[in-house]
C-alpha cells in the first residue's frame, strides 16, 4: 500500500516544543512489574552522527551512532538553534556511494517497539533544499518526506513515531532515497511496549500504529527527553491546542493534588500525569471538537483518556456526553458510573471507511459538560508482505561472501516495501501460496565482486535465473546451486575452482555458462542432459575437465541422434568438440537462446506478474 503521508501529518514540530527543564523524578515502576523491570535493557536512544555517549540533562543515556548500514556524519548549520546535543548532529546517506536503501539494524528481542526518529535539515549541505525521501520499519512503509518541507519542520526538525512489532530479533528502520536526494536522519529512539498495549489481542499482532496526534488536555508538553516526568513506553504527550476547534471556549481543570487511581497499569502504562489535568467548556451547550489530521485510505484507532477530577461531580449521572466520532455517535460516557472520581478511564474506538478529512471528534454534552483528560490518533498500517525468512537468510549470506560493495544499498529486507525496488540486482515476486515475497533473479554481472558463493543460496528455493559473470568471484561452486527452478546460470569470466558439483543440472535449466574459469574435474551426467533439451551449455576457456567413458557414450549416441536421425532443414548443428575438453552450442542457437531468456526476464512483474519460466 502506497502511504503518502505529508508532513504536515506529524503534529509534533520541535518549534512547539519548550526548553526542557528538570524535575523530580518519581518512581517508573512502582509496582515492581516484571516487564518495566526489563525495559531498560532493551532501550536504545542512538544520537545519530554522534560520536561519544552522554547523558542529558534530564538524565537520559544517549549512544553514539552505531547500528547504521552507510552514510556520513553531519552537523545542523546553526547548532545554537538545538537545546539537545542529540538534536544537533545527523547521519545522511548519499545515493551514489551509500545506495539508495539504507537502515539502521538495531538488535533487541522480538516483540513489540516504540519507534520515535527526530528528522531536520537546518540546511547542513549549504544546498538550500529539504531532500525527498521514504522511511520504512520492519518493511513497511510509514512516513514520506517530500521536498520542500515546511520551514518549521526544515529549520527546527519534526518528531514521529509509531508502534511496531519487531518479528526477527532486530528492528529495521530503513530510509529509501528518492532520485539523488540523500535521506537524513538525527535521532533515533526504541523503546519496548508491553506485547498485549493498545488492544493488540484483538487487532492481532501484524499491525504498525503511526502515530497521528497523542495528546494531553490542559497540561503541558511531557515525556522523556522533554521533562523529567517518565512514561514507561517512552511515549511524548503534547498539548491539545492545536487540535481543538478554536471557536469553542475551554476552561482547563486540575487534579489539584489528588490522588489518581487505575493510571500507570498494564498493558498501556498510561501516566498518572495524564489524568491529573483536564479540559472542559465554558459553555453547557457547547461541545468540545477535535479536528485529526488523517489519511482517508487507513483506519485510525483513536484512544479517550477521561477521570472525574471535578470534586464537585460525585456521583453518577452528574456529567454525561456522547461520544460522536466522524459524524457518527459511537458511545455514552458517565465518567463517575464507570469508575468513580479521580480514577483513570480508558476508552478507545476504531474508525473505517473514512470519507473526509480532518477527521472531527466531539464530546457532546447530556448532561453538564464534556470533559477529557487526553486523546490518542493512531492509523493502523498493516505489515506489508515481507521476505521469506529462509531466504532472508540466504540473501544476508551472499551479501557477505560476494562482498557486496556499500554503494549497492543492500539493507533490511531485500524485497519490501513492495513499493520500493527490491535490491539493486534482484528480482523478487510473491510466493505461490501469497504469504511472503521470494527472490526469482539474480543479475550481478560485472559489479567488481571478489568474493564467493555461499552455499546458503540453496535457500533460494524460487531461483530462476542467476548471473554473477565477469567478476572476480573465487573458490568452488557450492552443492546449493543445484536448485529445481533454475532456468539461467552464468558464472563465466570470474575464477571459480574446483570440480562442478553433481547437484548441477535440473530438468528446467536451459542455460549454463561456466566459461572463463579454472574448473576442473568430471562434467556431471546431468548437466550434459541440457543439450538434449535444446539448452545451451559452455564449458570453454579457462577449464580442464575430465569426462568420464559413460559420458562419452552418451554424448557420442547423441551427435549421432541428431545428426543422423532427428536433424531437420530447420535444426541448429550440436558440435561435438574434438578434443572432449568442452562442450558448446554454436554461437548462433546460444544467441538466440539468451535474447529469449532475457526478453523473458524483462518482462516479469515485480508485483508478482510472473513468467512462462517462473515455477513459483
């Protein structure tokens, strides 16, 4: 699904945002809960273009730059514009040298993340433009950043975040460079959220939720790295003004230093700091309206954070308002029926099919007037299809034998987001049973590759056709090249050694080129089967290879099959070598051969339209 999400989407301007200043810091976990007990091992806020740790002064523990694919270090143009140092250094990823994909690789346990980046340009290339870029996590795409961008968001940089399952035991936050546009990035942050937050048990774990508006009523702009007040997921709440309808006069409400009961639990963690303050009307007759910056072709899961923190109401049926989102009246809400006063109430509703936008939420009054405590806009962005794990695996392995160089962008997932290219090289499409997307062409001819074939690429189950030709590639050819679906082997012009494995040689492969190497030994039986195909094969050049009397025989029954018997006015001459050393078709049936097999190639979808010769 193509995402374009405007700038403009995120809310969270660092221009909004106050000079951070100390306060005391209460107790994160005051129940002992096992999983806040673990969360700080599994936390990481990287300064991205940093080069020393520190510690903030609010106390939090920033990282050097670390984890990152490519790229170079940078620094904003006007640094005293920055009151955190983390806001001030940056990471960009030049298409030309880095590629045109690029991540940060974090690992942590698979569960489910806090994913917050801190984007701004501050003009550090002297180029007065704002890049054009993607940002994807674990392969899906969620935020788009498309030149120019607004001045606040350019100078003063802009925060965005979402939460996200990490399924692999590493969170990938990949940016996509769009033409010659280097992505740019400042800051990173992960935080863990608790597996069951957010409702997950019913929307299921393959969800990523961006967020589009977390808001606190009444109160100031709050969470870690702003203040010292803590949030257990790490989650930043800024004030309501610039969502609610300006025509509506509010009178904002204070807890005044009672108690909050049912804050701060499992799964959610919301902070009691959320339900001390409120917002509510002048006006009885008036409701309280949000207008929600959406995106029309997502559904949204927006959360209501209510607690009767009016002592004067005590008891049910006092303040009652309905809850109409998009038109729509979704729910009643008695606070004090539900739960009391100065208790937190959490309610949350999600939205289909919207046809409008902004998207308006209002608190209608019953009976006195609406109150709230904080408002929550998530859209919900599935997972696109990923990778196929084991294949993941054998695309990482090659990536380190080929020595695959910086400049070819091989990061993250090598086929997703479905709406960027796959790999520079390879061609992917979706399984056969539509659950993943699998690899089906290799092309890294004459790509200056020194390395080897790992022999993980037998995990390359759909490969159709594969051509490292005219590299510097050594060692021998490993077992796992023997794949059933490959049709197109070219290996010419590097350097391999060794004999050519017995796996060599399926009932589909058409094409095998091993020319220009130093292999020796016997040719498998099997791979000599090509010609009787009407396939090509060439073992010429730098080769020396044995061939056993059983093959002989065959071969010799061959020539004079077609020669003497099945050779018509219309039949391409198989030339028997005199010297046994190789065998090749002439030059005019490999030609023709090959056109065909590229056109085919060409003409493959990579959404998934797949070949005469795919076996997918």
């Amino acid at each position: 699904m193509l995402l374009l999400f405007f700038l403009l989407s995120f809310p969270f301007l660092l221009s909004s945002a106050p000079t951070p200043t100390p306060s005391p810091k209460p107790n994160p976990n005051p129940n002992n809960d096992p999983f806040l007990s673990g969360v700080a091992n599994f936390s990481y806020n990287i300064d991205c273009g940093g080069t020393a740790n520190f510690t903030s002064s609010l106390g939090r523990a920033w990282l050097s730059d670390r984890f990152f694919s490519a790229g170079n270090p940078g620094m904003v143009a006007e640094p005293h514009r920055f009151s955190q140092p983390q806001e001030r250094t940056l990471r960009f990823f030049p298409p030309v040298s880095s590629g045109k994909k690029n991540c940060y690789s974090v690992p942590v346990p698979s569960g489910r993340y806090y994913i917050r980046t801190f984007t701004v340009y501050d003009n550090y290339d002297a180029k007065l433009r704002s890049p054009s870029f993607d940002v994807s996590v674990e392969g899906t795409l969620v935020f788009t950043w498309r030149s120019p961008w607004p001045e606040a968001a350019a100078r003063s940089g802009a925060y965005s975040d979402l939460i996200s399952p990490v399924l692999d035991a590493v969170a990938h936050v990949c940016f996509y460079s769009m033409a010659t546009d280097p992505p740019v990035v400042a800051s990173l942050e992960i935080a863990p959220v608790h597996p069951l937050a957010y409702d997950a048990a019913s929307t299921g774990p393959d969800l990523i939720l961006v967020n589009y508006g977390r808001l606190t009523a009444g109160g100031n702009l709050f969470g870690p790295g702003f203040t010292a007040d803590p949030d257990a997921f790490s989650r930043v709440w800024q004030p309501d003004a610039g969502f609610r309808s300006p025509t509506v006069k509010i009178k904002a409400l204070s807890a005044g230093g009672h108690q909050i009961f049912g804050s701060n639990q499992p799964p959610n963690y919301f902070p009691t700091l959320l339900y001390e303050t409120a917002v509510t009307t002048v006006d009885p007759a008036d409701a309280l309206q949000y207008l929600l910056p959406v995106d029309t072709r997502l559904s949204y899961m927006i959360w209501f954070h209510f607690a009767e923190i009016d002592a004067g109401v005590n008891s049910a049926g006092r303040r009652v308002f309905d809850v109409v989102v998009g038109g729509n009246n979704v729910t009643r809400i008695d606070i004090f029926k539900e739960v009391g006063g100065f208790t937190a109430f959490k309610w949350h509703y999600i939205m289909e099919n919207l046809t409008n936008t902004p998207l308006s939420v209002e608190l209608v009054p019953v009976i006195g007037k609406p109150i709230i405590c904080g408002l929550e806009n998530y859209a919900m962005v599935p997972l696109d299809m990923a990778t196929v794990p084991s294949q993941v695996v054998a695309m990482r392995a090659l990536k380190e034998s080929l020595r695959i160089p910086t400049r070819m962008g091989w990061n993250g997932d090598p086929c997703a987001p479905t709406i960027w290219d796959a790999w520079e090289g390879v061609t992917c499409h979706r399984s056969q049973d539509g659950q993943g997307l699998v690899v089906t062409q290799l092309d890294l001819a004459s790509q200056g590759l020194k390395g080897y074939i790992s022999d993980q690429i037998s995990l390359l189950t759909n490969l159709v056709s594969l051509n490292l030709s005219s590299n510097s590639l050594g060692g021998t050819l490993p077992p796992g090249l023997g794949q059933e679906s490959l049709v197109r082997l070219d290996l010419s012009s590097n350097q391999f050694s060794g004999s050519i494995p017995g796996s060599l040689g399926s009932s589909t492969l058409q094409i095998a080129l091993l020319n220009n190497n130093e292999l020796d030994g016997q040719v498998p039986e099997r791979l000599y089967s090509i010609g009787v195909h009407g396939g090509v094969i060439d073992l010429s050049g730098k080769i020396a290879i044995g061939v056993s009397c059983g093959v002989v025989l065959i071969v010799v029954l061959l020539v004079i099959y077609i020669v003497c018997i099945r050779r018509g006015p219309n039949d391409y001459d198989f030339d028997f070598p005199q010297d046994f050393t190789s065998i090749a078709a002439k030059r005019n049936r490999y030609h023709r051969q090959k056109s065909l097999m590229l056109l085919e190639m060409e003409t493959q979808n990579s959404n998934g339209l797949q070949s005469t010769v795919n076996t997918i």
